[in-house]
C-alpha cells in the first residue's frame, strides 16, 4: 500500500516529466502492453507486439503492425535505411536486423498502417545460432532530428525517444 506523500511525489514527478515532453514536443505513453506509442511533434508512431522468429541457424526476423498518425500539413516519409532493430541475447550477443519493405508514408492529416511481412519486415543477413526467444528487441526509426526506439522484452512493448 502506498501512503499519500508518496503517490502525491510520484504524480508531481510524472507530470513533471509530461511537462517536459509536451514542451520539447516529443512525448511517450504505453497503453496496455501489447502496443506503444511515441508522439514527436504532430506524429504519433505506434508498435504493437511483434512476431520473432528464427536463429538456431537461420535468420532472425521481426515482423509487427506499425502505425504512422500524421496530424500535420507535411508528408511524413521514412526511408527503409532509417529503420532497424538490435537483437540482444541474453549472452550478451548482438544482431542487426535490416528492414526490408519500402519506404514508409503518411499523407498529410492521414492514418498509415503498415502490417506483417509484406508491409513492415526485418530480418538479419545471415542465419544466426541464437534464438529469437531468448533476448530482447530494440526497434528504432529515425524521424526528423530523433530517434524513435520501441523496446520488446518477449512481454510488452514500450516506446521513447533517444
């Protein structure tokens, strides 16, 4: 149980932090676990939980359902080389995923969602002995001037800029 000092400490400091978001124009907020969404200026970009496979001598890949919510005047375009994802076994090991789909768009004041293998797909170079079920996933997508990470611990995904 939490007394009352403490919960009015930790609201102060969270809205502290909303704050300081709002005012740089970036933002974060998780909403149940199953999916994240970061906010920088008038674009919110959103992760859902991905689907990983491979290792044991084959690719690792990362296929998920990414949202783009433009709500300004300007088209917002990601190129493929602004987008990647490290896997991180839990021996320390790392793998580059390469994305592997077109470039990513969002029409002025539109809605894009991009899904699955066709649309938003990674995936290493080359086959590697770890497994994907092992370690955690760092997607990052670089937009604008920041760079947007989505971290997947195999339980949740969580969303904020570096």
């Amino acid at each position: 149980m939490m007394d009352r000092r403490t919960f009015l400490k930790l609201s102060a400091g969270a809205l502290a932090l909303a704050a300081a978001g709002a005012l740089t124009g970036c933002s974060s907020q998780v909403e149940d676990g199953s999916h994240a969404t970061v906010s920088v200026g008038n674009v919110d970009f959103t992760c859902a939980t991905p689907f990983t496979s491979g290792g044991g001598g084959r690719q690792l890949t990362y296929r998920t359902e990414f949202t783009i919510l433009n709500k300004s005047s300007e088209t917002v375009t990601i190129a493929p080389e602004d987008i990647n994802c490290i896997f991180h076994d839990t021996d320390g090991t790392e793998q580059t995923l390469k994305f592997k789909s077109k470039p990513l768009t969002a029409a002025p004041y539109q809605k894009a969602v991009y899904t699955g293998s066709l649309q938003f797909y990674l995936e290493t170079e080359n086959g590697v002995e770890e497994k994907f079920d092992t370690g955690t996933y760092e997607l990052r997508v670089k937009y604008g001037e920041k760079t947007i990470v989505f971290f997947y611990n195999r339980t949740t995904v969580t969303g904020r800029i570096v």
